[in-house]
C-alpha cells in the first residue's frame, strides 16, 4: 500500500523551480513596491520645493549625497522597469507573444532593458549637467 503524501492544494514556489519568468514576475512587483515608497519621495520633493528655498535646499542635500543618488538610481531603475513590463503585459492582452520563446525573450528584454535605459538616463542627465 503507497503512504499517502500530502500535496499543496495548488502549485507554489516550494514545488516549482525557479525560472526566469518567474523570477521576473517577482521583480515585476517588487518594483511597483518600490515605486510606491519612491514616489513619496517625490512627494516629499515637490512639497519641499513650493514651501520654500531653504527647505528644498536640505532636501536636495539629501537627494545629492551617496545613499540618496543610489536611491534615485534605484528609484529610475524599478521606474523603467515597471514600464517595460506594462508594456509587455499591454502586448500580452492583444493575445501576442505568448509562445514559450516569446515570454522567454520579453523576460530578458524587460531586464536587460531596464538597465540598459536606466544607465541612459543617467548618463544623459550627467552630461547635460556638465554641460550647463
């Protein structure tokens, strides 16, 4: 007689192994997590710049130091890569690029993306600011 084992009622992470898509839903919503807290930053920036010029000087001490840069580059990265996975999603609802080979191209194309415009932006931003 065969013991009996109990099985999850549905499938979860303890059953499948880790893949690429998978991983990349995660990081979908830990994005969008992200976004949430970044964009009370932004709140916080923008209600520091219509109260006054010396309290959006201190904010902007802190946006301009190591840990607050490396937040704003965190922040642009879960921004952009936020918007690449709408925009796969939007594709995704027309009913396109579903085969298997398709979602594995989205999912790296959405990462390596992400960083790729990311690093852009940044840099474009660096230049034009040395260039006034």
């Amino acid at each position: 007689m065969k013991k009996h084992i109990p099985r999850p009622l549905s499938p979860h992470i303890q059953i499948y192994k880790p893949m690429l898509t998978m991983m990349m839903s995660i990081v979908h919503r830990v994005s969008g997590i992200l976004l949430y807290f970044g964009s009370l930053l932004l709140a916080w920036w923008l209600i520091a710049a219509a109260t006054g010029p010396h309290y959006f000087g201190i904010v902007n001490q802190h946006f301009a130091s190591i840990p607050g840069r490396l937040i704003l580059l965190g922040y642009t990265w879960a921004l952009v890569h936020h918007m690449l996975g709408g925009i796969k999603h939007l594709v995704w609802d027309t009913g396109s690029g579903l085969s298997r080979r398709a979602v594995e191209i989205w999912a790296w194309g959405s990462l390596v993306g992400s960083i790729v415009i990311t690093v852009l932006i940044w840099y474009l931003a660096y230049a034009y600011r040395a260039a006034n």
